[in-house]
C-alpha cells in the first residue's frame, strides 16, 4: 500500500510540474526542473551500470573470488527486478 503511495504521489508530481510547462510563465523552470531529473537519473543509473562492469570484469577468469556485495549492487538488482516484473521470492 505504502509503494502505491508513493507512485501516485510522484507521477502527481511530474504532472504537475508538466502542467506548469504549459503555462508561458513557468515553462523554463518547469522545463529545467525536468531535464535536471532525467540527466541525474541518467548519470546515476550509468555511473552503477559502469562501477558494476568494473567490479565484474575479471569474474570469468577468476570465479572463486567474488567481490563484495554493497548497497550499489542491490539497487541495481531492485531496479532489475522492477524492470522486468520478476518476483522476489519464487514458490
């Protein structure tokens, strides 16, 4: 119910700013409010995409060590999972 929550309120809010790009008034704050967000979001996701290659270039020559998993890891697999629609937990 919570993630609902959340989705409703953030697609709201791009909305929003959308609508004020309607308007002559606002529309290049509203047009750089959102250019800013997809480039972060873009710079965000390449920058985990590279460090990920990075940390598992050498893994097909070397399998028994593996690196770590952190925080950057499991976002990546969260974001996968979202993408594709895939279950947590298969029964």
């Amino acid at each position: 119910m919570r993630d609902k929550v959340g989705a409703w309120a953030i697609f709201l809010a791009c909305l929003l700013l959308l609508s004020f790009a309607a308007t002559t008034h606002y529309s290049k704050t509203a047009d750089l409010a959102l250019i800013s967000l997809r480039l972060a979001l873009l710079a965000v996701l390449s920058i985990l995409v590279v460090r990920e290659r990075w940390r598992h270039r050498d893994d097909r020559q070397q399998s028994a060590n593996h690196p770590n998993s952190d925080a950057g890891d499991t976002i990546l697999q969260r974001f996968r999972r979202w993408y594709y629609d895939e279950q947590t937990h298969l029964r």
